[in-house]
C-alpha cells in the first residue's frame, strides 16, 4: 500500500515537475478567490454598518 | 443584451446563480482533479509528466477568453458608455492575469523534463508571455488615474488596440519561431491528443471556465457595492 | 453669417457628472444672437463643466446642446468651427513669438488675414517678435483672447477671461465683445467678477445642484 | 498650405528651438550601442552575430524615449484642448505630430544606424536591409506610440507606464526589421519581411490615429 503511494507520488520520475505545477494553479486560484470573496464580504459589512447608521 | 445591463437587474440575477455556479466549479474542480491525477493515463512518450497538461491548457484557454472578455466589454463601455461593462472588463483583466501566469509557470515546469530547459522561446510561451505584458499593462493604466472614469475609458482603448495587435504579434513571434527553430519539437495539446485524456481535459477546462465566470460576478458585485457605499458616503 | 444670427443655440435638461458626482441637473438655457450669456456660481457649481459641454468636449451626462435645431454632437466639425473656447491654460509655447503662435491658431481655422488686426486690438502689435516666455501673465491672456479675433467664429465661449488682466486689457475684451455682438455673435462667460455688459443675461447654476433642486421640490 | 502641414510645421519648429530633443535621442541610440562591446566582449564574431538585432533594440528603445513628450506638453499648457476644438480632424492631427515625431527621431536613427552596424561588425550585405527596415519601421513605431502616448496622458509615473503599453506592441516590428536584416546576410531575400514591414505601416496609419484621437478626447474630456 505505501509502496503504492509512493510509486504514484513520485510521478513516474516526474514529482518535481508534475506536482508544483498543480500547486502553482492551486495557489494562485485560490489567492484569486480568496481576494475576491475578501473584497466582497468587507463590503457588505461596510454596506450594513452604513444602512445601520441611517434612519 | 441589455437585459441584465441594470446594475440593481445585474444584482438581482447575479444572486441567483452565484450559488450553482460556485457549486459547479467546486464538483467540476474536484471532478478534474480526480480525473487528471488519478484516472487519466500516463502518455506513452512523455510519461506522468503530461498530467501538467490538465492545468496548462485550461489556463492558456482561460487566458485568452478572459482577454476576450476585457475587449468585448471594453467595445461595449466605448460605444454604449455602459458603467457595467466597465466594471466587467476591469474585474475580468486580474483573474485573465492569473490564469496567464499559471499557464506560463505550468508551461515551464512541462518545458524542463520535455526540452531540458525552463524556457523555450517557442512561438505559444512567447506569445502567452506578450499577453502577460498586455495584462498587465492595461492593469497598470486603469489604475493610473485619480479620476476612474479616465482610467476605464483608457483601459478601455487599449483592450481594443491590444484585441488588434495580438493576432499580428502571434503571426510575428509564429513566423519568427520558426525562423529560429525549424523542427517541431513537441506540441502542447493538440488534435492527436487521446480519448482517454480528452474527457478529464474537458471537465478541467468547464471548470477552469466556471471558476473564471464565478469569481468575475463574485468581484462585479463587489464593485457595485463599493460604488453604492462612496454614494451613500457623498449623501450622508 | 445671416442664417447664423436667426439659429437657436439652445440646450435644454442637461445634467452634468463628474467622476461619482451629479454637479447639475435640469439646466435649460438659451442665447440667441447679439446675446451675452453670463455663468454665475461658487467654485464646483459647474461653470467651466457647463462651457466645455457648450464647445462639445464632453457629452452631457444628460440632455441635448442643439445648434438650429441640430444636436452639437450630429456635426461636431461644423460646430468646432463655429466657436472658440478660450480656457484657463493659454495654449502658449514658451519658443514661440507672439506672431507665430497667434498665427498658428488662426491658420489652423483657415485664414490667419486677421492676425494684424487682432494684435493691433489687445495691443501686442510691440511684442509680436518676442518670445513667447518673455510675457507676462496679463500679456499671456490678451495673447490667448487675440485668437477671438484673429479668426472669426460665432460663438465665444470664455473661462474666467478676466484673469490676471488690468483694467485696460478688460477694457480691450469689452469692446471686442461690443464688435461681436453687433456682428451677430453671441458670447458665453464663466465669470467670478462684475462684467459691465449691456443686456447680460445671467445663468446661476447653483440653482440646479441636486441639494437646490430638491429644496425647491 | 493645409492644417496638416501647419501643424507638422509647428512642431518641427518647436523640436528645433527647444533642441536637444533629437540630438538627446541620437546619443542615447550611440551610447547604448556603444556599450554592448563592454557587455559581451569586443570580438568581431560575437559582435556581428548580434549587430542587426541590438541596433534594431536600441532604436525602439531611442524611439521610446521622446514619445512621452508627444502630446504632454500640449496637454499640459492647454494647446491639446484648443487643437481637439480645431476644425481639422483629431485623426489627421495624430497623423501630422506622429510624422513630426518620426521626422525628429525616427529619421535620424535611420541615419545613423548604418553608422552604428559599422561599430558592431555587421555583415557587409546586411547594410541595405538594415536602413531600408529602419526606414520602413520607424514609422510605425511613431504611429503605435503615439496611441501609448495619448493613453498616458496625465497618469502617474506616465514615462515608465508608456514603455509598459507600447514595447510589447513594438514586438512585430522589431522581429521583421531584424529579419530582413538576417535574411540579406545568409543570402536569402529580405523582401518578404520587408513586405510586412510596409503592411504593417499600411495598417497602422489608418488604425493608430482613430485610437490615438479617441484617447485625445478623453483625456481632455
């Protein structure tokens, strides 16, 4: 079973290459989404706090 | 085509189908994934080393839609003055900026065990490096004004003087590649590319493509929200 | 020029943004030939935004700037060609004399046969061969006005033309008013100070601020 | 004589009483070049191997440097807003201080390049590619930065933004300028880069004005 995991992890010879460049696109979509969602969440406190203020 | 050109009517719609298609991109993302790294087959010439393809292809088709995008909505900013495709287009041009990088670093990490190099000045890198600079450079522009509006209409512009230039700098940095580099070496994707390896690249790609849709309503909400908080600011 | 002077220059609902910033709305106005119309209002209330609209610069955010009728936009050219627009900056070359650059603006609306006549007015006929960087800032702004005559055109829109003058080159912009008028042309100015023309007619924009509209609804 | 003419008039009398500006290009493009033998060694071999590409780089990069002057002192002192309320058209006035512009850099690096290939060894069949290239290319390279010089009017830190916009859309140029260069030197007609290198002109003559105009009337909207 490890065997097999490691077989499969190391890519055929491959990891060094196959694996940062899953990580790469993990990574920056998920800087993408999370300054997206980042952005828009802070707005809508922003929104709410202002509403609130109003009459 | 305007339908949903009403920012309150763009709200309205953007709520409803914000939650499936964050939902699609979350199943077609993880569907990919498996598919990829697990189901796929490892090509007989390159080995598990193709794998790579399931992220560099999808971003280099990703790239170019989302410059797509900029330069419709630009088209649309310019001729109809529409405050929303001004918001589209702006928003789009950091997520394509992404999806280019991601394309040219998977490319150079695909580009070491095939070419024995980290750069290869092949006509395809070259040119998903030319629309990197454009990228940024329209970036850049939008946000080098104190006045918005000026930035929008200049990005604007550009998107369409850039929409114009990069088929003729494809065909140039084309017909100069094969100056420099006669034979062939390998092509990415391509139309021999195997059933097998077809289907995960296509569940790969609709998800890159939702992921790319979700995030562009996600941030257009955003901006709108930011525009009705400086109004709400100015009145109160 | 006779069909000119019975043309209705007219704009009617406009409203005029600036960035995120509604700075007037509902704004009508007319000005027929022979008349003088003077734009009144605080800093911001949109003077110079409602001359550059006037001179086709900027699309009204909303409404119509019509010349006989026609919307100014339909035939831009035909419009340029109508008016001059003096503004704030001079449009002045620091290396170029007196004569070259009033020369240059006048040829580049056709004919630069007034150029003699326009120096002669604003009294620059002493400096026409001196470099431009020489001037001072009075000097700079009759350069600026001379253009008024150095080429002729209907309708004068003017920023703050007062500026930096001296009581005698106010004067000197008066009587050239006066000449225009009496031609048939009509004149529109964004002024802070007293103007003593015959039969202004006064446009006070802080009348049409969003807040002033709302009070008076 | 016409607006067009008056207006080029004007600004080659402008480039020549403020001077420097040409002559300021000029020494840039000798400088440059003159240091890459310091940069890869003085060999012949070496050198001519890199000639036509490192004039060719140096020229657009020359080019580069007086485009930002363009249309900003114009900007700057008020003449762009009267000349956008002149009657000549916007797209035609780009066209006369795009010419202006080439007369006053372009031109003369056309000049003095086949000076420069002299420095760096290039192949002697090579010459006639070189200045006919230049002659072709330069202009275009004027056109597409005057569309980056009207975009970047009144931007924050608008020289280095400009290089930014217009050097990647200089990439064309640049790689059939330097091919027709190479294609003389190993014996094969340079005609065809030469070729696009007109066609490109042709097209941007007609495109980089309507873009330029455009970015001219927002920027004094």
């Amino acid at each position: 079973m490890m065997v097999a995991i490691e077989h499969y992890l190391a890519m055929g010879g491959y990891a060094v290459f196959v694996w940062p460049a899953f990580a790469v696109a993990v990574l920056i979509m998920a800087a993408l989404a999370i300054d997206s969602v980042a952005g828009y969440r802070r707005r809508l406190r922003e929104l709410a706090l202002l509403e609130g203020d109003l009459p | 085509m305007f339908r949903f050109a009403n920012p309150a009517r763009f709200m309205r719609f953007s709520a409803a189908i914000l939650p499936w298609c964050a939902g699609a991109t979350a199943l077609l993302l993880a569907a990919g994934l498996v598919l990829a790294l697990f189901v796929s087959p490892p090509d007989y010439q390159q080995g598990e080393a193709v794998r790579i393809m399931y992220v560099h292809v999808p971003a280099a088709y990703l790239a170019s839609l989302a410059y797509a995008v900029v330069a419709v909505a630009s088209a649309v900013s310019l001729i109809w003055r529409h405050p929303l495709a001004d918001i589209a287009a702006q928003e789009a041009a950091p997520l394509g900026a992404g999806f280019t990088l991601i394309c040219l670093i998977s490319g150079s990490l695909w580009g070491e065990p095939m070419w024995g190099t980290w750069w290869v000045w092949d006509a395809r890198l070259t040119s998903v490096l030319v629309l990197f600079f454009l990228y940024l450079g329209y970036i850049a522009l939008v946000h080098a004004f104190d006045d918005p509006t000026r930035g929008a209409r200049a990005g604007a512009i550009l998107a369409l003087v850039g929409v114009v230039n990069l088929p003729i700098i494809k065909f140039s940095v084309d017909w100069w590649s094969t100056l420099h580099q006669p034979e062939s070496i390998f092509r990415l994707g391509g139309p021999t590319i195997a059933a097998a390896m077809l289907w995960p690249l296509a569940v790969m790609a609709l998800g890159f493509t939702l992921f790319f849709v979700t995030l562009l309503l996600v941030r257009m909400r955003s901006r709108l929200l930011a525009a009705k908080i400086r109004a709400l600011r100015l009145v109160g | 020029m006779a069909d000119e002077t019975r043309a209705a220059f007219a704009g009617s609902d406009l409203a005029c943004r600036r960035g995120e910033r509604l700075i007037f709305a509902g704004l009508d106005f007319a000005l027929p030939a022979r008349g003088v119309l003077l734009l009144r209002g605080p800093n911001g209330s949109g003077k110079s935004s409602l001359l550059r609209l006037m001179a086709g610069l900027s699309p009204p955010e909303a409404g119509v700037i019509s010349w006989n009728g026609d919307g100014i936009f339909d035939d831009a050219g035909a419009h340029r060609a109508r008016l001059h627009f003096i503004g704030h900056s001079d449009a002045i070359k620091p290396t170029l004399n007196v004569l070259e650059t009033l020369s240059f603006w006048a040829e580049m609306r056709g004919s630069g046969a007034a150029v003699p006549a326009a120096l002669t007015h604003f009294r620059l006929s002493r400096l026409a061969l001196l470099p431009c960087r020489f001037l001072s800032a009075g000097e700079r702004k009759r350069l600026a006005l001379a253009r008024l005559i150095a080429s002729p055109a209907t309708l004068w829109l003017l920023d703050e033309p007062t500026t930096s003058l001296d009581a005698a080159g106010t004067e000197d912009l008066l009587r050239a008013i006066t000449a225009h008028r009496a031609a048939g042309g009509r004149v529109v100015i964004a002024s802070h100070g007293p103007l003593s023309l015959e039969n202004a007619m006064t446009l006070a924009l802080d009348d049409y601020t969003p807040r002033a509209r709302a009070i008076a609804a | 004589m016409s607006g067009f003419l008056r207006l080029v008039r004007r600004d080659l009398r402008l480039a020549l009483r403020q001077g420097g500006d040409a002559a300021m290009v000029l020494a840039f493009f000798l400088l440059t070049v003159a240091l890459f033998p310091f940069g890869v060694g003085p060999e012949p071999e070496v050198l001519r191997r890199i000639a036509a590409g490192t004039v060719w780089v140096t020229a657009l990069l020359a080019a580069l440097l007086s485009l930002e002057r363009l249309f900003l002192a114009d900007y700057e002192d008020g003449s762009l807003e009267a000349l956008v309320l002149m009657p000549l058209p916007l797209e035609i006035q780009v066209l006369a201080k795009a010419l202006a512009h080439w007369l006053t850099t372009g031109l003369p690096l056309t000049v003095v390049a086949p000076l420069l290939a002299l420095l760096l060894h290039l192949d002697r069949s090579g010459y006639g590619a070189l200045v006919i290239g230049m002659a072709l290319g330069t202009p275009t390279l004027s056109l597409i930065g005057a569309v980056g010089a009207a975009l970047t009017l009144g931007a924050r830190r608008g020289g280095v933004l400009l290089s930014l916009l217009v050097l990647p859309l200089y990439i064309p140029v640049l790689i059939f300028g330097v091919g027709a260069v190479e294609a003389q030197i190993i014996g094969v007609s340079a005609r065809p880069h030469l070729l696009l290198l007109v066609a490109l002109l042709l097209a941007a003559i007609p495109l980089a004005p309507v873009a330029a105009a455009a970015a001219l009337r927002q920027a004094v909207e």
